[in-house]
C-alpha cells in the first residue's frame, strides 16, 4: 500500500542516548517529525516508527487494531535499545498511551517519559458506541489536525476507522490497570484547550501516578501541540527533561 507523501518514518544516528517517539491515533510521523529532528540535532539517536494501518489509507487501518501498533513499538524500542545505552520514550495522545504502556512492560529499561495530551481514558459517546458501530459505519469523521497554529496542519486521515477505534477500549484499560507498574519520571505536556481529548484523561493519570508525574500546561495550543505553537517549549522541555534523568552524556554535552 503506498504512503500518503510525507508520513515515512524518521531514524536518526546519535549517540549513547535514544528517544523512541510514537505518533497518535490516525496520524502519522509527520506530527512528531519535527520533534525528532530537534532531539537528533542534540547528538541524540531518534526512532520515530509509522504504526501499521497509519499514514496509508482509513481502510486499510480498519484491518489493524491497537496490538499490531503496540507490536511495531515494541519492535522499535527493542531496537534501539540494542544500540543505545538509555531510552527515553516520548509521545502524543494515542502514542502517549503506548508510551505509558511501554513503561508497563520494560519497567526499567525505559529512562523516563515525556507526553503529551496523552489518551487513557474513554471521554468519547462514539467509542462508547464503536463495537456496536463497527458492523454497521465504517467510518465516522476524522479528529486530525486540532491545531491553532495558522497554517499548521497535521498529516492525518480524514475519517476514523471505526473497526480499529473499536479497539481502543481494551488498550485504556489494560494501561489504567497497570499504572503503578510505572517508576519512572514522566512529562505530560496538556493543553488547555483540546478538541480532542478531554481533562479527564490528565487528572486520571494525576489521581493514579502521584510524585512521579509532572503536569505542564501548552496555553497556546490545541490537541496536536507538537506542531503548535508550543512546540518550542515542548521540544526543549524534553531535552531538558533528557539531561536532568539521563545517567550518561548527551554527544554534544561531551
């Protein structure tokens, strides 16, 4: 299946120090592209995967669901660990859930975290819906490019697929059930105006995570903030969280 132009997955070959990067629901590499093209120009070694089903058609992410995603992560994080001597693990809304559920399972392997306007929570009437939906609405209209920036937009489909939205439930509850699996330091980046997720989803993980989460608000951006007007605090805050918790050098700090 060809890729819409523009949703290729990124890598980059840095030093001791990795950060995998997973991209949202519908969306493709694009949205985090420039995040990843920050971290490598910091001497850092970047993994930014396309996720089956993700930066093709909708249909053909109706035949996928969240493990196939899951698995194309685990596969690049087991990757990058084999070359890099800390991984920290970063990603937006959906990604920041499969972040979150990385963490689950490597535990320590896993430096820390940074993400934002993470999805762990059901908040949406039509996933309510989606097992029901799926056999009957293929479709429904698309949550992509949530943008304030002018003239910012994010490569993502048009429609949600419903057969794979279905899915979701199942990958919320197995990561809220596990939370506390988590000791590493994570970043959550919110926005405050976000026509995509609900608070709920950062006041869960707020009640749930305790000490080891810190909140930081994007006032100026909506859903996708990584290609918002906040990018530059995000980008930077990460690099910064990056030297705070990372146990050997940055290449450029060397």
């Amino acid at each position: 299946m060809p890729l819409l132009p523009g949703a290729e997955p990124y890598h980059h070959e840095g030093g001791q120090i990795g950060v995998l990067l997973c991209h949202g629901f519908t969306g493709t590499p694009q949205s985090l592209r420039p995040w990843g093209e920050f971290l490598a120009e910091a001497g850092i070694t970047v993994s930014l995967p396309r996720l089956p089903g993700h930066g093709t058609t909708w249909q053909e992410m109706n035949r996928t669901r969240w493990e196939d995603w899951y698995a194309e992560l685990d596969r690049a994080f087991a990757e990058l660990k084999a070359t890099c001597a800390e991984v920290f693990v970063m990603g937006l809304s959906m990604g920041g859930c499969m972040a979150l559920r990385l963490a689950e399972v490597h535990g320590p392997a896993i430096r820390g975290l940074v993400i934002v306007n993470p999805s762990v929570v059901n908040d949406s009437p039509i996933l309510l819906l989606a097992p029901v939906l799926k056999w009957v609405l293929p479709s429904v209209p698309g949550i992509g490019s949530d943008i304030k920036k002018p003239g910012s937009v994010e490569l993502a489909y048009d429609r949600t697929p419903v057969r794979a939205a279905a899915t979701l439930p199942r990958l919320w509850k197995l990561v809220q059930s596990e939370l506390d699996r988590i000791g590493q330091p994570v970043l959550v980046y919110r926005s405050t105006q976000d026509h995509v997720l609900k608070p709920a989803n950062v006041e869960f993980l707020r009640t749930r995570m305790g000490d080891n989460l810190e909140v930081r608000e994007c006032v100026d951006s909506y859903h996708v903030a990584t290609l918002d007007n906040d990018a530059p605090a995000i980008f930077s805050g990460s690099l910064d969280f990056i030297r705070r918790y990372a146990s050997v050098p940055l290449t450029k700090d060397s």
